[in-house]
C-alpha cells in the first residue's frame, strides 16, 4: 500500500468529490439496512395474523381481519420498495462523485507522467524501451484509476454496510450475532493469504505485458525490415511464446480467484445454515421472535455481495499498487540534464575546452579531449570514419547530454547554465535520424513554430530542394505521413527534416549527417541556399562526403574521440594526412561508380 500514498494528493485535490461520496456511500447503506427490519415485522405480522384470522374461523369478524392483514402487507411492501427506491437514488449519487474523480485522476496522472517523460534525458530513452514506457502510461494508469474509482467506492460500501449490519444483529440477538459471524475470522485469513500470491502474480503480469507491448511496438515500427528478410513466420513465433506466457501468468491468477471466490460464498452459506439453526433454538426458547430469523437472514444476504466484492476490491487494489510502484519507479527519476536559468541571445560563439564524454550506460568514451572554437557567423564541418564521435558532438552542443569532463562556452558562458528552452529554441537541429510524424506535411515542416504562414512552410520546402516533389502529390503540402513518414523516400524524409530546420531561421544551425541520402546535385542546391540563409549566422554540418564540407571556414576531423586535424579544405589537403586519404579515398570511389 505504500506505493499508494503517491494518490493522496489526489485526494486532497478532489476532496470535494470524496466528502459527498462517502456521505452518500453512508445514506444508502442506511436504506439498505433498515428494509431488513421492516421484512422482520412483516414477517411476524404474517404469523401473528394468520394464527388471529384461523381464531376467527366462522365469524364476520374474519373478513375484517383479512382485510387489515392485506392492507398491512401492502403498506410494508410499499415502504420496502420507497425504501430501496431511496437507496438506488443515492447510489446513483455515489458513482456520479466517486467514479467521476477517479475519471478525473487518471486524466491528471497520464498528463503528469507525459509531463515527466518529457523532462527527463535522453539517456532515459536510451535505457527504457518505447513499449514499456507507453504500458506505464495506459494500461499502468488504468488499473489505479480502478482503484481510485471502483476499488474505494466499494470498500467503503463494503466497510459501512458491515459496520451497519453487525450493529443490528448485536442490537437483536447478541448470540445469534455471533454464531452468524462465526466464518468471518476464516475468511480474513484466507483474504491476507491470498492477497500475498494476487500481489505477486500481477506484478508478473504487468512486466510481460510491457514486454508484450514493447515486442509488437518494435515489430510493427520496422515492418518494412521484417518484410524484407520474411521474418514474418519467426516473428509470430517469438509473439506466440511471449503471449502465452502472459497467458500462465494470468491463468495462475484466474485459477486464485475461482478458488477464492467459491471459498467466500460458502462460508457466507454457512452463515445462513448457523442462523438459521440457533436461530430457530432462539425462537423455541422465546429469546427472538421468527420475524427476527428473516431479519438475518436477510442480513446475511445483504453480506454476500460486500464478501464477494471483497475479493474483487483486494485485485484491484494489488494490482493498482504494482502499477503505481512501476509508475512511481519513473515519476521519482529526476533529469539528467537540468536547465540553467540564464536568458542569451544568441549569436553562435563556440568554444570547447578539453570536453570528454563517456556513455553512462555503456561506458564507452566518445569523446576524448576535444578542444576547438568556432566565431559567429562560420561554418563549421565535422568528418570522421563511422563512430569516431561525431554525432556526440552535436548531441553536447545541443546539450543532449552533460559533458563528463571540460567545458563548453556559447557567447563565453558555460552552456550548463543556459536556459535550456530559450538555448535550444534558437538552433536549427537536423539529427542524423530523420524523424516525421503522423501528420501532414505542412504541420511536420512547421513543427518547430507555433504560428506559421503557408508562404513560410511553402519557402522552407524551396530552401530545402523539396518544394517540387510535394507539389507532385495529389494533395500536396497537404499529404498525410505514414508512421515515421514512410509515405516519403530517405532522401525526401532527410529533406523535409532539413525544411523544419531552415522554417525557424535559427541563429544556429546543426547539420548531423542529413544529406546522406540526397543526390549530388541536390546536395549542391541545399548547400547554396543555406549559404545564403546563414550568412552571418553559425552553421554545423557533420559529414562523410568531403563534397559537402570543402567550402567550410573550418573542418574538424575526428578518429576514436579526438581531433586529429583540423583546418580549411586547402590546408588539409596540403597536410597530406587523414584528411587527404579520405579525399583520395573518395575521389577514387567516384571515378570507379
């Protein structure tokens, strides 16, 4: 239960919704009890009168008394039905205030932790697969709100009709009381028995269904790899074996319950039989009348569906605690990367000092000693074999991740105590995998603008060698996107991300390999109008074509981490070092294609 205690907040925020409801939890419950009492006199005055109606055998006076009977049956008949008509009304007024909170929680909850989600760093994403995350945040999420709704709506329904109808079988016959609550101590110790294995085997089933969701999350997200080496067969395999263990696990708790529930019932009969049987010695001693047996009777009854709902509550809340703690496990990590909180505008001034960078989750250094400085308005390329450290380089600038040692200057002051939203919202970031989403293509180029013209989006696409092939879709800018644009080609795809980029007119603009799949010719269309967009503004581009960065102000050539050249195109090729391989390396590649 501790892991609970997260939604109390809750409760105090929706106080006003609680008070009402377990006061109307308590009214209906009194309506409830009290027709048990009414049945008991009805019952003794159908006995009472039946004996008065045979006395009169033979007399006027029978008919009199048949009549007064008949009218007093309906009399209690009436009140009966008033009185449960009484108690279906509150009830009504109970679900609309307990239940609407609970719809009213999980609505905060799923926003707090996609709130969270979105604070926390990229090494979070890097560790925790999608799957999982987005289990925690729906089906995580809904077994709390059953909880918050249903669970505590019928524990306190269940705890105040109890509290009710134990004080009045003590209030009628003290012994009888007793003998009728004799299982109950049986059935709280088969509750706490089972609660223990509920707990366990839910939070089983919890952990495969995220890897249930994560398993077909990733499946579906790479169909078009799967098709293309037909692991289709393989993959409905591995599916099979991971439902299937779901499958146990939520047999093993099934097999649980159908023992548990049918256990509770018969103790309750059990009940029943006891009752009626001291009962029935009670009435010949005179203690109790027989209106009085009907009384419990009816009580008994009235504690079937509170036992059995008991069973029902203790899942839900055992299972809503084993999805709060795997809430809570997320909701208590605190961003790697905070933000600082000075304002810049800014104007593209660089400098790393002797940065090093390790993975914290793989502990491999990729970024070793890196010093370099770049001026406002110059264009800086990056080259480097594959896994050399380039891609981290951008990520560092971009703040992705803190730097393990050394230091990184914009406009001369630490990057880590720049206001993290202002420092990013000025930079033009194309990352090196091109992401689009589900949407149109105009709403993807605009993505990074709240407010954006259709001359803006249209312009964007002409800066970035792409306007011509969206004017060739039947609908245009207009065109909806597959998941991840899979309607677009890769180099459509890099191209659009590209036109994302240039729409924000970013003082900073960085370039992580996105022009891998465009053409030479479009990569030389690109490259000239983000000469004339960037003039006198920062420009990044990282790159393994030497084509593309030949006209830079300054190439940094990176190998295992560490800058191991650095200058203009001429002064490298002079050099006659990595640099001047790679370009030899390129120029013979073109000539054999």
């Amino acid at each position: 239960m501790k892991h609970l205690f997260f939604l109390n907040k809750y409760f105090i925020k929706y106080k006003w919704r609680v008070i009402p409801g377990v006061l109307f939890v308590v009214i209906s419950n009194i309506f409830g009890v009290v027709p048990a009492q009414v049945i008991g006199h009805a019952f003794n005055l159908i006995t009472e009168n039946i004996a008065i109606y045979r006395l009169y055998n033979g007399f006027d006076r029978q008919e009199i008394v048949y009549d007064i009977f008949g009218y007093s049956l309906l009399f209690f008949g009436v009140l009966i039905l008033f009185l449960y008509l009484l108690r279906g009304l509150f009830l009504f007024f109970m679900r609309q205030t307990i239940i609407l909170m609970s719809r009213h929680i999980e609505f905060d909850m799923k926003n707090e932790i996609y709130a969270h989600y979105q604070k926390l760093s990229l090494g979070f994403y890097r560790r925790n697969n999608t799957g999982d995350l987005m289990n925690r945040a729906t089906e995580d999420v809904n077994r709390v709100r059953m909880y918050v709704g249903p669970a505590i709506m019928y524990a306190i329904n269940t705890t105040v009709l109890f509290c009710l109808v134990i004080y009045f079988m003590f209030s009628v016959n003290s012994t009888l009381a007793i003998y009728a609550l004799l299982p109950l101590p049986i059935l709280v110790i088969a509750i706490y028995y089972v609660n223990t294995i509920i707990n366990q085997k839910s939070e089983k089933i919890q952990e495969q269904l995220s890897r249930l969701s994560s398993f077909v999350q990733e499946r579906f997200s790479g169909i078009r790899v799967m098709k293309s080496y037909v692991r289709e067969s393989h993959a409905q395999e591995i599916f099979a074996e991971e439902s299937n263990a779901y499958k146990r696990n939520s047999m093993g708790l099934v097999k649980v319950q159908a023992f548990f529930y049918p256990t509770m019932l018969l103790l309750v009969g059990i009940s029943t039989i006891l009752t009626i049987y001291i009962g029935g010695k009670q009435v010949i001693d005179g203690a109790i009348t027989p209106g009085n047996i009907a009384e419990f009777i009816v009580y008994v009854n009235q504690l079937t569906f509170p036992v059995t709902m008991l069973g029902w509550v203790t899942t839900l809340v055992q299972r809503a605690a084993a999805s709060q703690k795997r809430i809570n496990e997320f909701l208590h990590l605190h961003p790697d990367i905070k933000s600082g909180k000075e304002e810049i505008s800014l104007n593209g001034n660089i400098t790393f000092q002797n940065v090093s960078f390790t993975y914290a989750d793989t502990g491999i250094e990729a970024i070793k000693e890196v010093s370099f400085e770049v001026k406002k308005g110059q264009f800086l390329a990056i080259i480097g074999k594959t896994g050399s450290g380039k891609s981290t380089l951008a990520n560092l600038l971009m703040r992705m991740y803190d730097i393990t040692s050394g230091e990184i200057l914009i406009d001369g002051k630490p990057l880590g105590t720049l206001d993290l939203q202002e420092y990013r919202s000025q930079i033009g970031f194309v990352p090196q995998e091109v992401f689009l989403f589900s949407d149109s293509i105009k709403n993807n180029i605009a993505f990074g603008l709240n407010t954006v013209t259709d001359l803006q989006v249209e312009q964007a696409a002409k800066d970035a060698a792409v306007y011509y092939n969206i004017v060739g879709f039947d609908q245009q800018f207009e065109t909806m996107l597959g998941e991840r644009g899979i309607t677009l080609s890769g180099g459509q795809k890099q191209r659009v991300s590209i036109a994302r980029a240039l729409i924000k007119e970013p003082q900073m603009l960085v370039f992580d390999d996105c022009l891998s799949a465009v053409d030479t010719k479009t990569e030389e269309e690109i490259l000239s109008n983000l000469g004339r967009l960037m003039n006198g503004r920062t420009s990044i581009l990282i790159a393994h074509r030497i084509s593309t960065i030949k006209n830079a102000d300054k190439i940094l050539v990176l190998d295992e981490g560490r800058i191991v050249e650095q200058g203009t195109h001429l002064e490298l090729l002079k050099h006659g070092g990595a640099y001047a391989e790679l370009y030899q390396n390129q120029l013979l590649e073109e000539e054999n294609l």
